[in-house]
C-alpha cells in the first residue's frame, strides 16, 4: 500500500483560513452562537439556519453556503464552536462497551445498584383520563420534546417512518392499552406542507391497519394559524413551513397547549413527590443493611 502524507492542521494555517472571513461572515457567526446558547439543548444545522434566515441574514437559498461556514467554524475551533456544538440529524453512537476497572471498585458499584433498586417511579397515567404520547416528524428536534415535556414518552420520526418502524408501533399500541385500559391520544407536529401531511397519512394509516386499540391521533402542529400567529416564513425549498422554523419559545407554547389539553400535569408532581417518601424509605432501610454486610 501507498504510504500517503496527510497534511496536519496547523494553527497557523487556521488562522490564515479565519483572517479571510468577511465582517459579515464573523456577525454572521456570532450571531449564530448566540442562538446556539439561547435554548437549554442542542440544536440542529437546519433549526439554526431558520433563525438567522428569518432575521434577514440569509436568503433561503443560501442554506448550503451557511452549512459550509459553520463546517469551518467547527472544525477549526473558531472562538467558541467545536464539533459538538450542533445536534447530529441523522445519526448516533451504539455504545457496547464499558464496566468497572477491577472488582474493589465494583463492591461500590454493586452498593449503589443495590439502592438505586428503591427508585421505583409511579406511572402517572394509571391516574390520568388518557394515555398520552409525543409523535413528531423532526428527528433533529429531540432535545426540543424533551425540554418541554416530562413522564411522556417520545416517538421521533426522522421523515417517512419504515415498515418495521410503524409494526413496533403498532404492536407497543396494544401493549399500552393492554396496560392502561383508557383512552389513547398520540399528539402529532410536522412540517405544514404536502411531505409533512402525507407522511402522517401514511404511518396512521399503517398502525391502524396492524393494531386492534383505537386511538386519537390529533395534528398539533404545524398548522396554518400557528404559521400566521409566529410569522413564519416560507421554507428554503420554497413549498410550505418548517416546524424547526419555529422559535424556542413558540415551540414551547405549541407542545405545552397541546399537552394540557389532554393531562393533568399537576397529577405528575403529586406521583412524584409519592415516589420520593417511598423511595426514601427504602433507600434507608437497605443502606443499613448493606452496609452491615460490607463490615462482615
């Protein structure tokens, strides 16, 4: 095999890349950054794009020139931007390693284990009128769900769902009916244009056809009044809305009004405080006998 010399990145030669930026390239950089910090999680190359085309920076056509500007902003460190920075679309880590170093430092591991067994949570939704989950077509936009929702589960679709996909969830359908005995809502938000509705057609299409629980699946977002009460702009293909064109507070306030039309989120607090005493109890009770067997 050919030995081939890779050329190192030097931090000369970063400098001389960033000494070529444009002023407006550099506004445009830290302004980006300021969004990046202005949520409490990560957010998507797409999502941050929305800001600043929505604050005049940008034309829509412009998304492949911003996504090459922030590729060098991170991989050269530039001030504030690393790697990480951005929240990956489409991809992550299957993590199949790790453990403890040497047995002594397992015997701490195992006394934790050993306690953390008394954290049983209380399901919340054996006392609620309805069974309620999250459906949402922006993969990107996890950390957005999460942020805003608590004790719910999340179900992202990253686009068109596959058949395997939509089966599991199909399947799981039955098993939370089976386990809850009430009525089932799913909440539904994706991009307000043809893709966006065609998608959710189909996969309630499929998991109607595979499941035997009846369920609501209710469009939460977007929808065109939502698009006229946030003004949001066209998408940079030029067809339709965006739900990662929203802002983080009108996020906010589309995921909370939908959620609280369904359940009681002041039931999650009181099943959560009855989960701590009960917890707490327990942790005391094993700590005092875990330890006499740690002295042995």
């Amino acid at each position: 095999m050919a030995n081939i010399k890779r050329k190192q990145p030097l931090k000369g030669q970063i400098r001389t890349v960033w000494t070529r930026l444009r002023p407006k390239e550099k506004a445009i950089l830290e302004r980006a950054f300021f969004h990046v910090q202005s949520v409490p999680y990560k957010v998507s190359l797409r999502w941050l794009f929305y800001r600043l085309y929505q604050e005049g920076y940008y034309s829509k056509d412009a998304y492949s020139r911003f996504a090459l500007l922030l590729s060098r902003a991170r991989h050269t460190l530039f001030q504030e931007w690393r790697p990480d920075t951005l929240e990956d679309e489409t991809r992550r880590v299957i993590s199949r390693t790790g453990g403890y170093e040497n047995p002594e430092q397992a015997t701490d591991g195992i006394v934790e284990n050993i306690l953390s067994a008394a954290d049983i949570p209380i399901d919340h939704f054996y006392y609620q009128k309805n069974y309620l989950e999250l459906w949402f077509e922006a993969k990107a936009m996890i950390g957005q769900f999460e942020y805003f929702t608590r004790e719910i589960d999340l179900v992202p679709m990253g686009g068109t769902a596959s058949i395997p996909f939509k089966w599991e969830l199909a399947q799981r359908l039955n098993k939370k009916a089976e386990r809850y005995g009430k009525n089932i809502v799913i909440l539904y938000f994706g991009d307000e244009d043809e893709s966006g509705h065609k998608i959710k057609e189909t996969i309630e299409l499929d998991v109607r056809s595979w499941t035997k629980t009846n369920f609501d699946l209710v469009w939460c977002g977007l929808t065109k009044d939502q698009v006229r009460k946030y003004k949001i702009p066209i998408s940079i293909k030029g067809k339709g809305y965006q739900w990662e064109s929203l802002s983080h507070e009108a996020a906010g306030e589309i995921i909370g009004a939908a959620v609280e039309r369904y359940i009681d989120l002041a039931l999650i607090d009181e099943v959560e405080t009855e989960a701590m005493k009960f917890a707490q109890n327990w942790r005391e009770r094993l700590e005092a006998i875990v330890n006499k067997l740690i002295e042995r």
